[in-house]
C-alpha cells in the first residue's frame, strides 16, 4: 500500500487535533482552548485587538470611534476581559481628569499575529466561500 503526501498530511493534522482534544475522568471529551476561543471568538474582541496593535497605546474613547458599533459598556467589558486573561494592559495617570490608556502586551501581540493570519486566509478565500454560498442558496431555492 502506497502512502500519498496528502494522506501523510491528513494523518498528522488529525494527530494534532487529537493533541488537543483529551478526555477527563467522565469520559466527557473536553477542548483545553474552547474557554479561550469562546473568549476572543466574541463579536469585539479580534476587532479590540486588532485596533490596539495599530499603536503603541490608545485612550478609551479614541478605541471606541475606532472599533465601529461597539457601545461604551461593551467596549469596557471586552477590555476587562482581556486584561483579566492578560492580553491587555491598563495604565492610569494619576492626572486631573485621570487619563486610562489600553495597550497590547506580548501575549496580546501573539494573538495579534494568529489573527493576521486568520484574516489573511480569510481575504484570500472569500471569493471561494461566497462562491460556496451562492451554490448553497442555488440549491436551496
């Protein structure tokens, strides 16, 4: 039996999903990275940090006329959540009115280049996905 290139390449990504996926005493399976995808997977986050790496440091409201939409309560609790998981970091000065500024921190940066990515793929096959769905819609009509 012949082993093809792209079944080589089928049997390793199904070796690191299965790296991924492990299974606890219950038997129930569990994803180790689903509380973090739930996280940055939210309708502000990637666009969050995707404001926050264009600059060294941004204020509050100049990240909320950036992030187009995003309301002023959900702008601040995307903000706490990815200061809670260490992603961005939140400096105030101690001025009159006081001044808060958000930046991205070496992890964020991380997440930063993984989104890049992401978007790069994305841009590249939105021709083939719309495509898809056109063909979908066809079908179902």
């Amino acid at each position: 039996m012949q082993v093809t290139n792209s079944q080589t390449q089928a049997d390793a990504t199904a070796e690191s999903v299965k790296k991924i996926l492990t299974r606890i005493p219950n038997g129930f399976a569990i994803c180790p990275v689903r509380d973090v995808m739930d996280r940055i997977g939210d309708k502000w986050t990637l666009l969050t940090i995707m404001h926050l790496g264009t600059v060294e440091t941004m204020r509050f409201n100049e990240l909320r006329r950036h992030v187009a939409g995003v309301s002023q309560r959900m702008l601040t609790v995307t903000l706490r959540a990815l200061e809670t998981d260490g992603l961005v970091v939140r400096t105030v000065y101690a001025e009159v009115p006081p001044r808060v500024e958000y930046s991205l921190t070496p992890l964020g940066y991380s997440l930063l280049e993984v989104v890049l990515s992401l978007g790069h793929w994305a841009a590249a096959n939105a021709p083939a996905i719309a495509e898809a769905r056109q063909r979908s819609a066809a079908m179902v009509a």
